[in-house]
C-alpha cells in the first residue's frame, strides 16, 4: 500500500504529519514524500524544510493521497503540474484525502463538485466555486474522498482513515502507540468556541 503525502513550497507542517504518524503504521504501508520534483520543501514559517523523495512523475498509482494545505495554496490552485497529477492520480487511488485549505486543491482539479467537503473554518465557503458543499464537520468522508478541517484535524482524519482500512483494534492501537489522548489546556478550537473577537481578528490579518 503506497501513501504519497503532497509536498509544495510553504504547506503547513503538521498537515502533511499529522496524516503520517497516523497512517504509516498500516501494514504493508510505504509511505513517500512527492513533490513537482525530489529535494527540500519548505513549509510556510520557511525554518522547516521536509525532503521529497520523488518527483510528480514517479508516483503514478498510490493507494492513498494525502494534500496538505497551507496560508498561501492560492500559487497552487493554478498549477497544473499539481492539478494534473491529482486527478491522474485520482482514478487509481483507493482515498483521497486533504487537510485543511489542501480541501481547495482537491477541489481545484474537479475532484469534489458535488461532493461534502471541509476545509479550514476562514476558507470554508470558497469550496462552493468549485461545486463542493462545504460542512463545519471535523473530517467528511464522501465515497473515496476524505476531508479534514484546520491543521490539527489531519489526526483524525488519519487516524479515522486508519479504522476503516484496518479496523477498530486497529486503530485503537495507533491511538494509544502514540499516545493521543488530547486535553487542551484551552478550549478556542473552533470560533463557536474561541473569546469573542478573536475570530474577526484573525479573518483581518489573513485577509
């Protein structure tokens, strides 16, 4: 079982991690780093660089795909070396998967129009141009499509993915390998949640 992780200049870290510490222990899994082509992606603080093994060519049938997102995905909405090769790659895969805004590249190759789709809550609605109908759940499933909210959610979405691939024990095993048992010391997750204000806030300085 082949897991290729999307890499692409300035992806957000723990999109791309997160998804990974939870499918890699599947069995028979080979998981590969692939990006436009092999060497250092930087994410988007540009202090972490993760190494892409293959290039966009080399990986031509994987079972799971896994897009990251990121602050600024608009630069890969329109690139159709990324677009191409998601819905290339698309027709084999068993799930297809997305993080955070990678939902909107998903979107851009065609391959949610129609589809329930999630996204990070300050770029929900933008789903809809693509003909996706956007939903405030953590992670979707939509057939083979798989969608995860802001960041953080590429756990469960992982980790959720993990269950229905190799069953609950399964899955219960990886939680408890790696210890994830999440007790936030605060609770402004979500901006039905969060202080008010401090969603508006942060709309501004993203705008």
């Amino acid at each position: 079982m082949q897991i290729a992780i999307l890499l692409y200049d300035k992806f957000t870290a723990l999109d791309a991690i997160g998804p990974y510490q939870m499918l890699s222990p599947l069995p028979d899994a080979e998981t590969v780093f692939v990006a436009e082509r092999p060497g250092l992606v930087r994410d988007d603080t540009g202090a972490l660089a993760f190494q892409a093994d293959k290039g966009l060519d080399e990986v031509v049938r994987p079972d799971i795909v896994v897009v990251p997102g990121g602050p600024e995905t608009a630069a890969q909405l329109e690139n159709a070396a990324v677009l191409d090769w998601l819905r290339a790659v698309d027709a084999g895969s068993t799930w297809t998967t997305s993080v955070c805004t990678g939902s909107l590249i998903l979107a851009a190759a065609g391959l949610l129009e129609g589809r329930r789709a999630t996204s990070h809550w300050m770029f929900l609605e933008e789903l809809r141009a693509y003909g996706a109908e956007p939903t405030g759940d953590r992670v979707v499933f939509d057939g083979k499509y798989v969608t995860a909210a802001g960041v953080s959610s590429g756990i469960d979405m992982g980790l959720t993915l993990v269950g229905r691939i190799a069953g609950d024990e399964y899955a219960q095993t990886v939680q408890l390998m790696t210890e994830y048992d999440p007790q936030p010391p605060y609770d402004a997750g979500s901006p039905a949640k969060a202080p008010a204000g401090l969603a508006d806030k942060l709309r501004a300085a993203f705008g």
